[in-house]
C-alpha cells in the first residue's frame, strides 16, 4: 500500500487531481465546446458531498470515501485513455451528424473488464 501512510490533506489532494484527471477526461466526451466546462460537475459534486457528509467528527471515513473516490476517478480516466481510439471513432460519427455505434457485447465486456482491472490495479496500489 503507497497510501497507507497519507493524512487527511493529502487524500484531498489525491482526490483533487484525481478529479481534475476525470473531468480532463470527460470533457473529451462532451460535443459542443461551451458546454465542457459541464465536465467538472461530477467531481465537484463529490468533493462537496464529501466534504458535507462526513464533517461532523474528524474520524468518519473521510479518508476511506477520498480513497474510494480516488479510485473510481483514476479507473474511469485510464479506462477513458485506454479506449481513445473508439471513442475518437464515437465521437467522429456524431460530430458529422451521423448516429453512433451501439457497442457490440463483445466490446462491452472488454470495457467491463479492462475498468475491473484498472480498479483492482489502483486499489492494490492505493
């Protein structure tokens, strides 16, 4: 575990640019340029929830929920890398106005299971 010794403020700080990975990596999904800066709600979102949830004593899962958010975010932004090349595709077809690609079962399993592998491999890092 790399992470077993972080305190309070630098899970937050893990958790903030872990954020910042997603919503970089999210905003690549997003079509119409005024609307990418739409990426950053989800983690703010959590961020807030976070911070709301779990302030009324100092030892109530803070640092579980920013590891598990950490987690999620990061898996979710290499799942994104790893997939560039299809999504480009995806995204191509619906900037020209065409419909996008329904993703056959095959390429929903290998999504599945490559998101299942980033996470296993960040939480046995983290």
């Amino acid at each position: 575990m790399l992470t077993s010794h972080f305190s309070r403020t630098e899970w937050w700080i893990a958790a903030i640019v872990a954020g910042l990975a997603l919503a970089a990596a999210m905003q690549s999904l997003i079509p119409a340029k005024k609307d990418k800066w739409k990426a950053l709600l989800p983690p703010v979102g959590a961020a807030v929830f976070i911070a709301l949830s779990t302030r009324t004593s100092p030892d109530d899962g803070e640092n579980q929920a920013l590891m598990l958010f950490t987690a999620t975010a990061l898996s979710l932004a290499i799942t994104r890398v790893i997939f560039t090349g299809f999504i480009r595709r995806q995204m191509e077809l619906a900037r020209s106005g065409q419909s996008m690609e329904k993703p056959t079962p095959r390429q929903t399993a290998v999504f599945l299971f490559t998101f299942a592998a980033v996470v296993a491999a960040i939480v046995a890092t983290l």
